[in-house]
C-alpha cells in the first residue's frame, strides 16, 4: 500500500511541477493530498537550490575566462591609435594615460572627438608640467565623453628650450583659454592658436612663473618686488 | 567764540570757515568700493544693513570721480597695481585711501612666495589708514573709517601751511 501510494504520489508531483496542480488538488484522501503537497514543495526547493548552483558556476566561469580580454579604456584608445596613425605614442605602455608625440596631434584630437566609439566631445582640462631643470615639460589633456561617460589621460612632452605643441583650439574651443593659459604660466607654445597671448600675468610680464627654474623680477614698472624679507619669519 | 558770542539770533551758529569745511567734508566721505578679493565681502557686509555704513555718511560709489576715499579691499596684483594707481589719480582732490585687510597692507599671505601679489599697496599709493585682520570684521572697518573721519576733521583747508 505504502509502495503505491510513494509511486502515486511521486508521479503527482512530477505533473504538479510541470503545471498540472489540479493532480494534487484532485486527490480526495486528505492525508495523501497534504503527503503530496509536502513533496511538492520538497521538490521545488532542490530544484531551485540546483538552479542557483548552476548560474553562479557559469558565472564564475565566465569571469575567468573574460577577465583577461576585457582591456581599459586608454589601452583600446592606444591600441586604435596605432593601428590609424601608426608611430604617433611615444611609449605603447598604457598605464592610466597615453604618452604621445606631438605629430599629427590635431589630427589625432579630431579622431577622438568624431570616432563614434570614443565620441570626446569636452576637453575637461589642460595641464603643463615641468620635470625640472635640463628636464622636459609636458603638457597633459583630459578628455571626456559626455555621449559615453567615460574619459582619458593623453599627456604630450616637449622640448624645454623650444617648448612647440600642435593647437587643439579648432577641437575644442574651449581650449583656446586653456592653451593661453598654459602658455602663461609655463611658456609652451601652441601652434596654429590663433592668439597666443598670455590670459593671466600682464603682457609684459617676464619668464613663467610656473617653471622651476622661475625667478621673481625685480621691479615691474618701477614697482619694487621685495626679495629680502627680513624681521617676518 | 569772543565777540561774535550772544550777537546773533539763537538760530545762527558761529564757527571759523576751516573747522566747517573740515567737519562738512568728514562727515559725509563716499567711498569708492574696490572690491578685489574676500575682504570685499566683509566691505559689503559693513555698507548693508546690519553694519549700516550710512549712520556714518558713507555710501559706496562705482565711480572714482564721484568718490573721496578709496577703501583698497583684498590682494592687489602687479597687474592690478598700475590700474590702483589710474583710479587713485582720477579721484577729486581731497582724496583718502584706505589699506583694508593684511594684502592690502603688507601682502599678506603672499609676503613670501606670491611672485605676482604687490607688497603692500602703499608702494603704489598713499595710504592714510591700515586696517589689519584677513579679513577683518565689519567693526575693524567701522573703527578705520571711524579714525580716518578724525583725520579728516583735523585737517585745516584753509589755514596756510608752514613748510
């Protein structure tokens, strides 16, 4: 009887799990029905726990295998570089930015901005560096996708003595003060800018004041600079 | 006042025309706003209404014609210096200026490294009154203005200077 009643109920619970509830509900025996109920839920508990295992393996599994194929953002844009305007980076390492040379820099500034995959529409910043004395200077551009939020590093060296980088005014407009401005504080000249001038210090100003090897003058316009500030300290 | 005391009519006073014209002109100094770092917003909260500048006679004007002293509020910059000194020429005679905050007097902050901040802007102009503090409170300034009104009243236009 027992027999019977296990293989009875075991069949309802597989038409049960298929959909069929009305198997279970049509059971007239009271004890039987709850007995199958309980199967049921039995039933589906393992086969949810089953399932659960199975996604987080394939998961697991599928991280694994992708993590090595997935590349940062300044390596694909390295990457596309080179493949367009070969011999334009300066070293191939990609470590949080892209170290380039000044050749063929507009054209490369338009490429990123229209090339539907990077879209850099904004020109977030512009930064001079100086590495120090006898050193180069370096000017570094921040660019931002507004269409795909995301940004990159692109950073530019040059000579100290005749510091001369590609304009990206006609780019981005607003690198025009942006320009100016690092021409201002260190010098470096942006060529086909269609004002270099500086936009800070007064046109008649001396050196730049940015660079480590700057001194400060000693009159402007027949004002003194105090140098020697004795007594303050 | 010797003779002329008790000879006139209650309604008249008596005073020597040097006195008059100094306390005419000390109680009512406009002054020019020059508002050039964050010590302008404590110049702007002295002439609203909490401090009340007016109590004094004193209204701010956007104009160095229209005003009699200069109140030289934050860093003045190279730059700026040779513009300080245009506008400074361009007040009416009699002119103050006043040095409010540690830039204005001495640089302030920018004593030792600001390559571009004038030390002080008594290089450029003559000043009459220094107000220290970065910045320094509404009553700092009241108190400045407050001393230069009696320097003002001091003064003898009309009597002849001996050399």
């Amino acid at each position: 009887m027992s027999e019977d009643q296990d293989k009875f109920i075991a069949d309802v619970v597989e038409k049960a799990l298929q959909g069929d509830m009305d198997a279970i509900n049509n059971i007239e025996d009271r004890v039987t029905r709850s007995k199958a109920k309980a199967a049921l839920v039995k039933a589906k508990r393992e086969a949810k726990a089953a399932a659960t295992e199975d996604t987080s393996k394939s998961e697991e599994s599928k991280t694994e295998e992708s993590a090595p194929v997935e590349k940062s953002l300044s390596e694909k844009v390295a990457a596309c570089l080179n493949e367009k305007f070969p011999n334009s980076l300066e070293s191939e390492d990609v470590n949080g930015h892209i170290q380039m040379k000044d050749k063929n820099w507009f054209e490369i500034a338009q490429y990123l901005r229209d090339n539907l995959d990077f879209l850099f529409d904004s020109l977030q910043c512009v930064t001079g560096y100086d590495f120090g004395e006898n050193e180069d200077l370096e000017v570094r551009y921040n660019l931002h996708s507004m269409t795909h939020n995301h940004a990159i590093e692109i950073r530019i060296k040059t000579d100290r003595n005749n510091p001369k980088v590609p304009s990206v005014e006609q780019v981005w407009r607003i690198g025009d003060w942006f320009e100016r401005e690092t021409y201002d504080m260190y010098g470096i000249e942006f060529e086909g800018h269609s004002n270099m001038t500086r936009i800070l210090c007064p046109e008649d100003w001396a050196g730049w004041p940015l660079r480590k090897d700057y001194e400060t003058q000693e009159s402007y316009h027949g004002i003194v600079v105090q140098k020697v500030k004795d007594g303050w300290e | 006042m010797g003779i002329l005391e008790n000879r006139f009519q209650d309604n008249v006073v008596v005073a020597s025309m040097d006195k008059l014209l100094g306390w005419a002109r000390s109680t009512s100094p406009w002054f020019f706003q020059f508002g050039l770092a964050c010590c302008a917003i404590e110049m702007m909260a002295t002439a609203a209404s909490r401090y009340d500048l007016m109590r004094i006679g004193m209204i701010p004007r956007s104009s160095p014609r229209q005003a009699d002293v200069m109140i030289v509020a934050g860093t003045v910059t190279m730059k700026m210096s040779l513009r300080v000194k245009k506008l400074y020429e361009q007040m009416a005679d009699p002119k103050y200026v006043i040095a409010m905050g540690s830039c204005a007097t001495s640089g302030g902050p920018y004593w030792q490294h600001g390559y571009h901040v004038l030390k002080g802007v008594d290089l450029v102009v003559p000043v009459d009154v220094y107000i220290p503090g970065c910045p320094p409170r509404p009553e700092a300034l009241i108190e400045g203005l407050l001393k230069l009104q009696e320097k003002i009243q001091a003064d003898r236009p009309l009597t002849k200077k001996i050399a």
